[in-house]
C-alpha cells in the first residue's frame, strides 16, 4: 500500500481498544494477528456485518472500529453513519479492496475519519489507527490526491492568482523541499519519493517536517491541498468528469 496520511498519535497511556468488522474470517484473524503485537493496540471483539459491528461496539466501547465497506445484512457505510450518531466517540477507519473514489467519499461523508485500501502494510495500519484515535484523518496518499483532484479546482497557475498565504509559505521552501513537497501532493509515500530522488527514507521525513513547519500545514492532506492552491500541480480531471 501507499503511505497513509498519518499525524500525531494519542500520548495516552492505555492500548487502543479496537473492533474490527469485516465479513471474510481469514480477512478479521488476519487483522488481529497484525494488530495484536502492537503494544499501544488491543482488539476487544471482532464482527462480521455491519449490524454485529453496531452490537459489538455499543458493548465493548472501541475506541476505533476498522470497518469494512462492502459487507452482508449492513454495510459498512450504512454502519459507519450510526455509529457516528450513536457512538461519536467511537472513531471508524474504513477499509476495502475496493479503492474508487465514490467508496471514499461515502465512507467519509457517513463519519469515517480515515479509509485505507485492504492492501496496507501493517505498520501503516497501525499508524492510522493511532491517527484517527488523536482526532486526525486519515487517507492513503494516492487516494487523498484522486479526491483533490476531482473536487478541488485549481486557481490559475499565475502568481499573481494563486492564493496569498500558500504562495507566501512556498517561497519559503528551499527547491529541494519543493521538489519533496510535488511528489508528496502527486501521491507517492515516503519510500517512493526516496527512490525517485535516490536519498534516504530518513532524509525525506526531516524534508517534509521542514515542509510541514514552512506551510504551517498539520499534516500530508494539508500539505496537498497546499500544492494545489499554491499552483504548485494542476487538477487533472479523470475522463468523463466535468
């Protein structure tokens, strides 16, 4: 998987109590064998519909539900928007094989405050996990940039017109950090934008936290947005769209 938009983690003490939801046994034993070494992490029941998912949370009390989108009896859209209602301090990160943008923005419109493709790495996982718990949201990169880009329309790429205070940070970066910061808002994780510049991992992360720091952006989806206002990349828009 790409990498997620993560931000700051919950400083609590206690484990975050996790439900995770999916209909595919082999898919929730897989998750809880991923989750259940992480020591700031503990999966307090699993569900397999929508319909268990809202049971199981209103007994249990997660602090994050990881919820599948495409399930029997509810879905996980249909799940997520109780939940929000009924459980708004139960935050849901929504997963799927299903990675198209209508399933995105469904997922983020019923209340989820994050959604990874079913493809994540575990580390990945984890991180969103711990994301959504601290009140941030979460998106794969690749995924976060189809959604700009179809709904967020680009100001025109003269200077003069693009909006002051993105303009006004972006000078402020060095061109090194402009160019971290292009592929960063064309959707490529940390390892890729290595690979491409051929410099570390670790040089690319001390990149991006100047980048944050310089745009005064909390996080990656802040930061793309960013690029688009600032005329940094222009909105490409998929074929057949207005």
């Amino acid at each position: 998987m790409s990498g997620a938009v993560t931000g700051t983690a919950t400083g609590a003490d206690e484990p975050i109590r996790v439900l995770i939801a999916d209909d595919q046994p082999l898919v929730r034993r897989g998750l809880a064998l991923i989750l259940g070494p992480a020591p700031s992490v503990t999966v307090v029941a699993e569900a397999e519909n929508g319909e268990q998912a809202l049971t199981l949370a209103a007994e249990h009390r997660p602090d994050v539900v990881v919820m599948d989108i495409r399930m029997p009896v509810l879905d996980g859209v249909a799940a997520t928007e109780r939940l929000a209602r009924d459980l708004p301090g139960c935050r849901v990160l929504a997963l799927s094989t299903f990675d198209m943008d209508e399933y995105v923005v469904a997922a983020l419109r019923a209340g989820a405050c994050g959604f990874l493709p079913k493809d994540s790495s575990p580390e990945e996982l984890v991180a969103a996990i711990r994301t959504v718990r601290a009140g941030e949201a979460v998106v794969a990169p690749r995924l976060l940039t189809r959604l700009i880009s179809a709904y967020v329309r680009t100001p025109p790429a003269a200077a003069h017109d693009r909006p002051e205070a993105a303009s006004r940070a972006a000078a402020d970066l060095t061109p090194r950090e402009v160019e971290v910061w292009r592929l960063l808002a064309t959707g490529l994780d940390n390892n890729e934008i290595a690979r491409t510049l051929e410099i570390s991992v670790s040089t690319v992360k001390n990149y991006i936290t100047s980048i944050f720091d310089k745009l005064r952006v909390r996080d990656r989806a802040q930061a793309v947005i960013a690029a688009y206002e600032s005329g940094l990349v222009q909105v490409r828009r998929p074929a057949g769209r207005d």
